[in-house]
C-alpha cells in the first residue's frame, strides 16, 4: 500500500509517528500550533490553539495491527487565527528538528548547534534555543548511529559477519560474566587485507592507545605502519575497557599471530622495529612478545617529560642534535652541552631513558626516519571523529576510511614510465640528489662493492659498501634510498640507481599493499537466497551462559583530572580547560550556595 505524506482527508501513514511528523511539518510552514485532544493506539485527535480557530484534525487506525496504517477521516473548519504571535513554535520539539536535520549532519558531521539555530531560523522562521538545538543533534546522532547500548548488543553479529565476509582476517570480541548478562571487555579488529598489505610496508610499527569520548568511555589500541609513500597504513586496532598491563598484552600477542601468519619476514631478529611513547603496559608487552624487535620511544614524548622537570628552551635542540648524531664524538658533544645547561637534566634523561631506545648511534635496529610516535597519533587524529560515535558506528567509520584510502592509493602510480621501477617519491628523492650531490664527489674504488667519497665543500669522507647497502653517513640506512654518496658510486658502476633501493619501496611492493579489498559485513547478502538467521560467535565470557543473553556496554570509567574542552597535541595539558561548577557543600548540586541551600538531607 503506497502511502501519501500529504496532510489531507484521506492521506494515510504507516504509522502514526509519521502522522504526528507530518502535522508538526505542516503547522511550523503554514505559521500555526495545535495542542494533542486525544491520542492513543488507535486514534489521534489536535486542535489549532489560536484565540477562535475552529481547526480539528481527526485520524485513526484503519489497521488490526498494533501499529497499523493511521488515516486522516476529517478536517473540520479552517484557520481564523492571526497564527503563532511570538518567534518559536511548540511543535518544533527536539525530535522534530532532529528529523530535519539528518540528512545535514550525514554529509557534514562538524555541523554544530549554532549552525542548526541559523538554519531553523533561515528555512522554518522559527528561533530555539542553543540546547534545543543541541539536543536535537544528540537525537539526530542517535537516529544515525543508534545507541551505545544498542551498539554492543549488536556486536556478536557483526564480528561474524565481518569474519564471514574477510576470511582469514582476526577478529575477536572477549566479554565477562555478570549479572547473567555479558559485559563488553575488548574487541580485537584486523582484516585480512591489511595483515597481507602490511608485509609490503616499511617495517616499522607504531603503537598508541587514546580515550573514546562516548558515553561508556575505553581506549582504542591501535597499530600503525607506513607505506612505500610515507602514508598511514591502519593495521590492526581494538577497544579495551581500560588502558593497562593486561589490556597491551592481549593485543601486542594478537598483533604478533597476525604477523607471524601474513608477515613472517617480519620476525626475522632486527627486521620489525616498534615506536611508542612508552605508555602503561607497552614496555614489557613488546619485550615480552617481541624480543628480537627492537623498540624505539617517541622523542617529542621524552622532551616533553623532561620539560615538565627542566625548562629550558636549549634542551630540546641539544636532545635532537644527541638523537641524530651518527658519529660517538657527535653524540658526547650534545650531552655535554645538555650537561651544562642542567647536570640534573642530563642524569634524569640516562636515567629514565637508555640511549639504546632513542639515539639512533646505538639503536639496534632501523627506524626509517620515524623518531616520534606520529604515525600512531596521525591515525588517531584521522579518525577523530569516529571516537565520539558508538562502538559499532565507529568500527564501521574507520573501516570506511580505511576502504577510501585504499582505493584512492591504488590509483597512484598507475600510469608510470616502464624504466620506473620503485614509487614516484623515492624517484623524485634520487634525481635530486643525483643532480644535485652525486656528481659533485671525489670517487676512490677499493673493490667493486666499498668505495670512498670525497666530499670537496665539507672535506668529509664516507664509505660506501654496495654489497650492505650502507654508507656512513646512515642516510641510506634510516631511509631505504642511495644517499648522495651511494649514487656517487652507483654511477660510477654505470647502474641504475633505482635497484639499490630497498624492496619495500618498489612499485610491486606498493601495488601488493592494496591488492586485496576489505568487503562489508552484508556483502554476501545479494548472494543469499532465503534469510539467514543471526549465528553469534563463540565468546570468551569465563562461564558457560546461553548465547543469547544480552551483551551490557562496559563500566564507564572516568578520565582523572579536570574534562578539557578542546583536545591538546600531544597530551600536553594547555590553558583551554573546562570551568568547573561550584557545588553546594550540602547537597551536591551547582547553582546556589550552602547558606541558601534549602534540599533535605
């Protein structure tokens, strides 16, 4: 049965929610309040509320169902009144406005409550109030998004379907017994085309976990690489209900069974390097777990803890100089100067934090340039936006994002010249300093594989082994491309430059990034020919309860310290800072001191 949305004898709903949507449309545009005579299941009655206005609208049930079709039987009199006399309108409720901003606040999620006030104001001629509007987002998210409860009742089906539709991906959705019902405790996503893609990728992975702002709170654990390009690659990621030991444990274990099935190479002692800014659990999690990778702390994260005890602006450019240093006299000489700015801040920076984690004179391994944690928080930062939705709503964010970043690199370097074997920026990388650098040096062979560089402009020397692919400047070392020096002797082989150029960074590597797709949780859907009934995964919920109960969000926990208003870098605690109500010493309440308080204790 079609329906008609138009308010008029013989216009029928499929329910009266849509009835009582198309009153309150066409009373705000035709300038006119009703009140509600009568309503209930089966009939719905209102009354225009203007001084001498005879209007009555009369609809009923035409349905035996409970919410059965609504239609409109009568429309008695028309309106005599002078309309609504002042700049709002009682049918213009929170739910309402909801209603007609939704399709708004899909395409632009930044759309604010000042932006709906103008709005309203601009299409209906109607002014609400700051927290009307407010509360009409709230309810259009909702509308969008769904619940938070909701969202984790919902989450035992859609792991299956993801895991149905991504095989061999790692999904995994851990609860605890409660109360008879399962209370949410972590949720572990990695899909199959990323754990593959990722072993085409730089072998450096950053690790970050950052609060949710929803209302059930939690940390988002996330796992994040680079690719060929310099770009984000999203590995792995889970919610967790609270940062700790346990918490890292569980996910740097899950994160080391994706790697060990897709990315074995990885393993290899030396070869996967973890950059962190050494958070709770973090430390022992990737020793423990990966003892023969070495782990790199954030620089910037170690600068601002020794700002918070030494202040001194030099100290950061000494620490770099000291972090950067290839030579052992290069790196003596930053400390000292650290040394005498503060003697203290040199013997808190070894005493917290071993050379061999952050200078790259002796960490062990390769960090390809990466010194701070950015490529984890760079994540965080481009999904900003999915941490203030609910649990389900966000994982599907982030799984759109990821799709989109997918599909948009796979256009790059599409269209290559066939000489051009390694991605674009690393080609762009070598002409320069083939043009630039290489042919400038002075070049002595001592084999066909170790030459020594001249540098006539800084009279340095270098030496170059081909066969190691490593030069003593490390530039070749801490990026994957020939330095200046390397293409010096490259050239004088009369070979291309572009095959000492790490594997990572070859153009089959960087199309064997993207090469798989991640699918919908309902891309099986066109294929099914009867309806298949919901099958929840096996849980790990400690005790043996029926299937079916229900899965409870998790315990709200709340952030230490006072709410911020806006979200600051790098966890550095800035001026912009919520106000904090005064509460009333009696009750408990803000608004009034305890001399006027009047509540019963």
């Amino acid at each position: 049965m079609e329906t008609d949305l138009r308010v008029e004898v013989g216009a029928m709903f499929p329910n009266k929610k849509q009835l009582k949507a198309a009153c309150q449309t066409l009373a705000t545009r035709e300038n006119f309040e009703y009140t509600v005579a009568k309503s209930d299941k089966s009939r719905m009655i209102i009354k225009c509320v203007g001084e001498g206005c005879s209007w009555r609208l009369y609809a009923s049930n035409i349905g035996s169902a409970k919410e059965g079709y609504f239609e409109i039987k009568t429309i008695t009199g028309e309106h005599k009144c002078f309309g609504v006399q002042h700049l709002g309108h009682r049918q213009a409720s929170a739910r309402f406005i909801a209603d007609q901003i939704q399709k708004k606040l899909r395409d632009q999620p930044k759309y604010c409550a000042k932006d709906i006030q103008n709005d309203i104001r601009r299409e209906y001629g109607i002014s609400i109030r700051y927290l009307q509007a407010n509360r009409a987002k709230e309810a259009a998210l909702e509308a969008i998004n769904g619940t938070d409860e909701d969202s984790y009742n919902a989450l035992p089906k859609y792991c299956d379907d993801l895991s149905r539709n991504n095989p061999d991906s790692t999904i995994l959705l851990e609860c605890t017994s409660e109360a008879g019902n399962r209370r949410f405790q972590r949720m572990f996503v990695c899909y199959a085309a990323s754990a593959v893609g990722f072993g085409y990728c730089l072998p450096v992975l950053g690790l970050d976990g950052t609060h949710l702002k929803t209302k059930y709170r939690g940390i988002l654990l996330a796992a994040t690489g680079t690719d060929a390009n310099g770009s984000l690659f999203p590995l792995a990621s889970a919610v967790v209900d609270a940062e700790n030991d346990n918490n890292w444990f569980w996910f740097i274990q899950l994160l080391h069974g994706v790697i060990e099935q897709h990315a074995p190479q990885f393993l290899v002692p030396q070869t996967l390097t973890f950059v962190s800014d050494r958070q709770k659990g973090l430390l022992e999690g990737v020793a423990n777990v990966f003892p023969d990778s070495p782990h790199g702390y954030c620089l910037r994260h170690l600068y601002e803890n020794m700002w918070k005890n030494f202040k001194h602006p030099k100290l950061k450019t000494f620490l770099w100089q000291a972090a950067r240093a290839i030579t052992e006299k290069e790196f003596n000489e930053a400390l000292a100067e650290i040394k005498r700015i503060s003697p203290a801040a040199l013997e808190w920076l070894l005493a917290h934090a071993h050379p061999r984690y952050w200078a790259e004179l002796y960490f062990p391994g390769r960090r390809y340039g990466h010194t701070t944690s950015n490529i984890a928080e760079s994540l965080n930062a481009a999904i900003l936006e999915a941490r203030e939705k609910p649990i389900l709503a966000m994982f599907e964010h982030m799984r759109h994002h990821t799709m989109g970043w997918f599909t948009e690199r796979r256009q790059i370097d599409s269209n290559v010249p066939a000489t051009q074997i390694v991605v674009s920026s690393a080609v762009k990388k070598i002409q320069e300093l083939t043009a630039w650098q290489a042919r400038r040096y002075r070049i002595v062979s001592a084999s066909d594989q170790e030459f020594e560089i001249f540098s006539l402009e800084s009279s340095d020397t270098y030496i170059v082994k081909l066969e190691y692919m490593t030069c003593t400047c490390f530039q070749w070392q801490s990026t994957g491309i020939p330095c200046s020096h390397a293409i010096a002797a490259i050239l004088m082989r009369k070979e291309n430059p572009q095959t000492y150029v790490q594997a990572f960074l070859s153009l089959d590597a960087y199309r064997n990034t993207y090469a798989k797709a991640i699918h919908s949780p309902n891309a099986d859907q066109a294929d099914r020919t009867t309806n298949t009934p919901i099958v929840y995964i096996q849980m790990e919920d400690n005790g043996g309860h029926n299937k079916e109960d229900r899965i409870v969000p998790p315990h709200a926990r709340r952030q230490p310290g006072r709410p911020k208003v806006r979200r600051n870098k790098s966890g550095v605690e800035g001026p912009f800072v919520a106000k904090r109500a005064k509460k009333c010493s009696r009750c408990g309440r803000s608004g009034h001191a305890v001399t006027t308080c009047d509540a019963t204790i």
